[in-house]
C-alpha cells in the first residue's frame, strides 16, 4: 500500500505516530547521547575509545533505540507523504530544550524560546498546508 493509497484510519495511526512516538523517541536518543558523551569524557579518542562506547550500556540502549525509531519512522512513511511527516518531528527540538533544563540543568534562553515558537508557528503553518492539499 502506496502513501497514496493509505487508508484514513491507518494514516490517523502514523499521525500519532509522528506526533507523539517520533518526538519522545527522539528526546530518548537524545538523552542516551547525553549520558554517553559524559560516560566517555576524559577518554582519548582512539581504538580504546570504541571498545568503551561498544561496551558502554548507554551506546547499547542507544542503538537499540535508534532501531525503534527507524521502525516507527518507515511505518510513518507508508502512511503519510514525506514532507507532511518530516515537519512534526521538530517538535523533538523543543523537548530536548526541556529536557537539558530539567534534567542536566542547561540555561534556557529567550532566543531559544522564540525559536521554538517559530518551530511550533512552521509545523503548523505545514500541517495546515498538507490539511488543504
């Protein structure tokens, strides 16, 4: 089944998907990329370097997570055309913005407010596009 022929329940599922998945799992990435980099710091760079981030649990769930989110993302794009998907998954930037806040106590700023205002103002600027198309 073509993106074309995509049955309207299914395409609701792959939005959701999008809406809800997409970011979460991209906030999840982003968090073990975090912990990673703190779990190798101080490391040179090298073959040393590798065997401890193979070896690392955070690089582990990482990759893991990394499948998942290729598994939703195809399942995404069967059901909705590429530059209606691709627009929401921006979303992710601003709970990252939250997440370094909360979490590794990184300053928030007012250019970056504004920017994620600007994110949310395109997504759904876009998503109204895609609605009339």
């Amino acid at each position: 089944m073509s993106v074309g022929q995509s049955s309207p329940v299914l395409a609701r599922v792959a939005r959701g998907l999008v809406w809800l998945a997409m970011p979460l799992l991209s906030l999840g990435n982003q968090y073990l990329a975090e912990r990673t980099a703190h779990a190798l710091l101080g490391l040179p760079f090298g073959w040393g370097w590798l065997v401890a981030a193979i070896h690392s649990p955070f690089v582990q769930g990482w990759a893991a997570l990394e499948v998942v989110t290729l598994v939703v993302w195809m399942q995404v794009l069967t059901h909705l055309k590429l530059s209606a998907a691709f627009p929401m998954t921006a979303i992710g930037y601003m709970l990252v913005i939250g997440m370094g806040w909360t979490l590794f106590g990184e300053p928030v700023t007012a250019s970056q407010v504004a920017g994620s205002l600007a994110i949310l103002l395109g997504v759904w600027l876009l998503g109204d596009g895609e609605a009339e198309a």
